[in-house]
C-alpha cells in the first residue's frame, strides 16, 4: 500500500520567487519532452489508493461506498509546483477535467463523472485548499490562493496525465479557476463550459444591496483570518452544509462532503474567497476587456424563475465564442440536480 503524505509534509506554498519560477517552470512545460514529461508524471504520484485502502483509511481516502460512485476511476495524491492536489481520473478518449466549487471537493461530479467516462477521460481534482489537497501559506497578497496559481496547479495535473490541451468544464470556484486558465493559457483548453457562474470582476464590480444579503457567504468568508474560520469552527460541518443549499443528496455522498469539511478545508476556502476579493480582483480588472476565445458553453440554474438574458448577455462581453447559454430548472447545483440534463449538454458540445 502507499502511505500518504503526513500533515507535516503539506506544502507550505510559493516564495515571491518560487512563484516566477512555478510560472516559468509551467510555461517550459509545454515543450518538455517525452522522456522527461514521463520522469514528471512518475515522480508527481505520491500515493495511490487501492480497494484496501478506502476501508483501512477512510479518513484519507474516503468510503468504499463513494469509490464505487467511480468505477474504474483512479484515486491519487499528485504534488505539484505548490501543493499536493487529491484527483480522481478514469475513462477514455479526449481528456475533460471537471472541477468543483465551494464548499465541495471533486465528489461534486458524481451523479455524471462515471457516465462520461465512457465516452472521455475524465479527470476529476480537488482545489488547492479544498478537499484532501494542500493547504499552502497564503503569501504575499493572498498569491497562492488566487486562481492563476490555482490554475497552475491543473495544468500541471493534466501534463502528469499526459494531456497537454483539453476539454474544461468548471462550476462555481471551479468556473472562475477556469475562466483564469483560459485568460492565462488559451492554448490548453479546446472547449469550455462554465456551470452557474458570472465573471468575477462583473459580480464585484455589480455588487449590491439584494446581492450582497443573498451572497453574504461572499463578504464573510474574505475577512481576515481568523474570523470566518472561528466563527464556522464553532458549529458542527453538518449544519454549515446545510446552510449552503437545500437539495437532496445521497447520504454517503453529504457524508463525504462532512468529512472534507475539516479546519484545513474551511481555512483554505477562506483563502480562496479572500484572494477573490484582493488579488483576484485586481488580475481581473487588469483583464476586464480581454475575450477568451475557445467555444464556450454556458449553463446556469433558474432557481424556480423564469430565465433571464443576464447569462448570455454578461458573458458576451468576456467571451467572442459563446456557442450556447443554457438555462436549467435547478438551483446552484445543476450536476447534482439534473445530471441527465447537465451530460446531455455535455456531450453535445464536447464532441460536436
């Protein structure tokens, strides 16, 4: 069995220095050779889950009963330039990395992740700081947790695979990740499609009464440590789930949500939020009239109104290739809602 990295060993995050050398590090990676893309991807695995270790050690890999929401996945610990990223990968055919959003890690996609699996390579990944991923130091101005850094990580997990460009789907954090990946690095991704989230400097720079009751979670989890993560910490995972969204989900999947939901996950989701707030922001209004322009696809969740044109519209001023904005009746979670609906989306753009 391979044993996991030990809490002493997380990463502790980029130097102002390590971090122009992760990023020069990155881009010399696009050009790698074969031999030495292989030594990468040998040396990135640092532990591998076997079918004795989801009842041996749950707490590090979670239960049985979730790895079979994946069959014939993979489940892996792979460190890159600045943490070690938890993904889960199975599958075959073009590759789609599918990554999650707040307060969840990669699990998010299983009513879905299996099912496209037959017809591409799935790769599923926990954000730095979320999940059973690192918690590196925040650094300077809150770097490591902006998702330029963020997205770093996911170039470098999709090069250990072997895949130098592929399809993207995000979803909340996970959308906003990826709309950064492809500001940074059009040429990786062929097509992507971003599920229930506006751009980060049009939400900010929109920002009002209405929105900030109804997205409170938004200003609270940016204060500085440690408010937010003391004033979650005082009550129990479950209830602050909860509080999260009313949709049904299996038990064994909000049991793995509960046990990811630790002290390093809610301190490392506040990172994130504060990076939204400060550095983020700031990459975004430099970039706030730059067009990604891959073929976009756009779902969002009407939460029991009718549609509105706000998607479609947004998103035309940030992307010159919207080939489809979809409205769907669910809430936040349209994967978990209406995973049918979501692969049906799916394959339709990824393989037309």
């Amino acid at each position: 069995m391979n044993t996991h990295h030990p809490s002493e060993q997380i990463d502790k995050g980029l130097s102002r220095r390590g971090l122009v050398q992760a990023l020069a590090a990155g881009a010399a990676a696009g050009v790698a050779t074969p031999s030495s893309a292989q030594q990468a991807a040998q040396t990135a695995v640092l532990a591998e889950a076997t079918s004795a270790d989801y009842a041996r050690d749950p707490t590090h890999w979670g239960s049985p009963e979730v790895a079979a929401l994946f069959p014939g996945f993979k489940h892996l610990d792979m460190r890159t330039k600045g943490a070690v990223i938890r993904v889960r990968h199975g599958g075959s055919g073009p590759p789609l990395l599918m990554l999650h959003g707040y307060p969840n890690n990669h699990v998010l996609w299983y009513a879905v992740a299996a099912r496209l699996a037959q017809q591409y390579h799935v790769v599923l990944a926990d954000l730095r700081g979320y999940g059973d991923s690192s918690l590196p130091e925040p650094g300077p101005n809150h770097i490591n947790y902006s998702f330029r850094v963020m997205a770093e990580d996911m170039i470098e997990v999709m090069e250990n695979l072997g895949h130098q460009r592929f399809f993207l789907a995000g979803h909340d954090r996970g959308a906003r990740l990826s709309h950064r990946l492809c500001l940074d690095h059009p040429e990786r991704v062929m097509k992507l499609c971003l599920l229930d989230m506006l751009p980060n400097y049009y939400v900010w720079s929109n920002a009002n009464k209405d929105w900030a009751v109804r997205t409170w979670h938004w200003m609270f989890l940016a204060q500085p440590e440690p408010l937010p993560v003391t004033m979650i910490s005082a009550v129990s995972p479950e209830w602050f789930l909860k509080s999260r969204g009313s949709r049904k989900v299996p038990k064994i999947v909000f049991d793995e949500y509960i046990r990811c939901f630790t002290l390093k996950t809610i301190t490392g989701s506040c990172r994130d939020y504060r990076a939204g707030a400060t550095i983020d922001f700031e990459m975004d209004s430099a970039d706030k009239d730059r067009q990604i322009g891959m073929p976009l696809l756009i779902l969002w969740g009407t939460r029991g109104a009718p549609p509105t044109q706000e998607f479609p519209t947004v998103w035309r001023k940030f992307a010159s290739n919207l080939v489809d904005a979809q409205p769907l009746p669910t809430g936040h979670y349209l994967q978990e809602e209406a995973p049918d609906r979501v692969i049906e989306h799916f394959v339709k753009f990824f393989t037309t």
